[in-house]
C-alpha cells in the first residue's frame, strides 16, 4: 500500500499540475469514443498499450473479457448495463473486445470441476465461456496445451463478439453503421497488439 501511497502523491505533485485544467475540463462530462472490454488481469492496462488519455476509453474490465449473451444472465448483470450506458448513454462508435496472452481464466476453464469448488462464483461465471472450450476441442484435438492455450484465448474474443451480436441495440446499431466492433489480442512478452480481420479470418499484427 505503501507504494501506492506514493504514486498518488507523484501524480497530485507532477502530472495533475501540469494538467489540471485538463482534469478541470474533464470533471464536467465524460465523451469517450470507444468501448473497451477487457480482462482484469493486472498485466493488461489498455489506456498503456493504447496511450489514451483520461476519458478516452470506456473501460469494462472482468475475469476473462466474457460478454454474458443477451439475457444469459437474468439478474445483476454488470457487463450488459455497461455496454447500455456505453453505447445508448454515451453513444460510443467503436467496441473493442480484447484478449490476452497466458490468460488465467482460459487455463481455468480446462480445469476440474472439484479444482474450482472453493471460487464457487469464479467457477459460475467461467461456464458462460464453456461453448469456448467445448469448440476448441472438437476442432482441435490433437493441439498441444500451448497452442491450444493461444487457441482458445483467440476463439474466446470472436465468441464474445458473437454475444454482443446478440443485444438488440447492439444489432440494431451495427445494421444502420452507427457501431463498429472489433477483436483484439494482447501479446504481453512482446507487447504487440493482434487485430481480427474478417476477410482473413485470422488476427494480424497492429503497425
């Protein structure tokens, strides 16, 4: 905590000085252009990679970047009423799902059932991800763990695109080209970022 402590200091002696009429202008509204979707690993920070300012990103952060389907979940659904405010509230362009490489959620999803039954809620919310699994393993049986790895985290951002598909003012937006979405992937050794290219089919390098 410590640390912590200090870097609020760093920033409120350095940064915000230099900025403050920025941030002045900043805590009147808020009108971000992009929707970013992402996981809560501590290793990804999309306003880093992306060097965006305050207020330019959108961000929704949660274990393994899962879009829970229109009405999956019929109660406290955090994700859908943060895309709601994003896209009908602040009227964003751009959504951008985001994965990541050595993503622990897609590990635990290969998982037992009996190794997740002390992180109940943990192992609940994987199962929306579970069709991710289940098609990577019928069309790729014989990968080794490592590819498969990489497989699945790639499969599982194009899934959850798939999911937003499924919210009305999501298709809705997207038939009157209002919308746009994309599917990324976050190589963390190298820091290079893959984009999904529809007419490819496969995530080619962002230069």
């Amino acid at each position: 905590m410590d640390k912590l402590y200090k870097g609020i200091r760093r920033f409120q002696e350095s940064f915000f000085k230099k900025e403050e009429d920025f941030f002045k202008r900043l805590s009147k509204s808020q009108d971000p252009d992009v929707l970013f979707i992402t996981c809560a690993d501590s290793r990804v920070d999309p306003a880093l990679v992306t060097q965006s300012k305050p207020g330019e990103l959108f961000i929704v952060r949660n274990i393994g970047n899962i879009i829970p389907r229109y009405d999956a979940l019929k109660d406290k659904n955090s994700v859908a009423a943060a895309i709601e405010f994003a896209v009908l509230g602040l009227k964003v362009s751009d959504v951008i799902v985001c994965g990541h490489s050595n993503c622990g959620a897609m590990q635990a999803l290969y998982k037992k059932n009996d190794e997740m039954d002390k992180m109940p809620h943990l192992r609940d919310w994987l199962n929306l991800a579970k069709p991710v699994k289940d098609a990577v393993l019928e069309s790729f049986p014989d990968s080794p763990q490592e590819a498969l790895q990489e497989i699945t985290e790639k499969e599982n951002v194009l899934a959850q695109i798939e999911n937003l598909e499924t919210y009305p003012f999501i298709a809705q937006a997207l038939n009157e080209s209002t919308l746009y979405l994309h599917g990324w992937y976050y190589e963390i050794g190298t820091g290079k970022m893959y984009a999904y290219i529809p007419n490819t089919d496969k995530f080619e390098l962002i230069k």
